[in-house]
C-alpha cells in the first residue's frame, strides 16, 4: 500500500465510524497500527470531528456533523482533481499536472 496522506488517513478514519465503531474495528477498517489510530482519534476528537460514547462495555466512535462536513469536502476535492495529489507529489513534488481539465 501506497502511504496516505494525513487528510486521507482523516478520511478513512471517519468513512470507518459512519456508524458507531469500537476504535478496533476503526484500526482495522482504516488500515492502522494501534498507535496511529488512537493519536488519530484523540486529534479527531478535539477537533469535533467525532464523537465519543460509552455503548455499556465498550467505547464506541461516530461521525460528528463536522466530521460529515470534512468528508464530503475530502471526496468532492478527490474527485474533481483528476490525479491524486499525493501520487504528484510523490513522482515530481510541486509540479502538480491537471489533465482534462478543459
């Protein structure tokens, strides 16, 4: 796998707690080591990006409204870019080509 950006890595975070999740199913959708994960949730948590509730036994995650915001931004801006913006950078850094943009 390729790495991800941080905004990617966001992005899978909060596509995996659409609806409530434990944050191992989170790492595991997500694709996360254990420590990624949780300094990935304690971010997107003090940004308002999700949610924290306490579901019994466990402690479980979901999408706030922010965080539904920040994604559908995410997904709009990765499909109008016709190429990915870390592939460019990765292949020549600033020197980002828009195709069929016309």
């Amino acid at each position: 796998m390729k790495n991800r950006s941080k905004y990617g890595v966001i992005a899978a975070i909060l596509r995996s707690a659409i609806r409530e999740e434990t944050r191992t199913k989170i790492m595991y959708k997500a694709m996360l080591s254990n420590d990624q994960c949780r300094n990935y949730i304690d971010s997107l948590l003090n940004f308002g990006l999700i949610m924290e509730n306490n579901n019994g036994a466990k402690m479980v995650y979901k999408v706030t409204d922010k965080g539904a915001t920040f994604l559908d931004y995410y997904e709009q801006m990765m499909h109008l870019l016709p190429i990915s913006l870390e592939e460019s950078a990765e292949e020549e850094p600033y020197n980002i080509k828009l195709q069929n943009m016309i």
